[in-house]
C-alpha cells in the first residue's frame, strides 16, 4: 500500500497502540516509535524502544512493500497490547 493509504487504514481501524506512535517520513529517536521514511531512493523501517535511540528492521526499494511491512508491524503491536492488557 501507498503511505497515503497505510495513514487512511490507520485512522479508519482507529487502531491502538498504546505507548507507541506512528512517524512516516522522518526518523526519530523519540520512545516507542514505529516509523518509516525515505533516505537516498531506499524506504528504511524502523523502531525505537524507551532509551535505547531507534534500530533498523528493513530497507526496501517499493513504498507500498515499505508501507505494508510497516502496517504487519502495527498490526502486531496492537495485537500485543491487547494480549498484555487482559
């Protein structure tokens, strides 16, 4: 999916993350972010944890691969929070 359409999907399955916020095109070292942007013709997913600055989970060359292996992420996240808050 396009980021047009990942940000559409996100705001229409009002999906919870908790904690964690969603950032597109820019990188941030900010806790708990699952992000993707666009460096030198390469979409680079990404995450950060509460102190330890952001790690790299992929880099691919196709925005609707980047923007569907991000929203598999989110989509994880918020199945893990609703496991942890029962």
């Amino acid at each position: 999916m396009t980021k047009h359409e990942f940000l559409d999907r996100l705001k229409n399955e009002n999906i919870n993350l908790a904690e964690y916020i969603v950032v597109v095109d820019s990188l941030t070292d900010e806790p708990f972010v699952l992000g993707c942007y666009k460096e030198n013709n390469t979409w680079k997913i990404y995450e950060t944890k509460e102190r330890s600055g952001h790690f790299i989970i992929d880099e691919v060359q196709n925005e609707n691969i980047a923007f569907d292996e991000l929203y598999e992420l989110v989509k994880l996240q918020e199945k893990y929070i609703k496991n942890r808050d029962k």
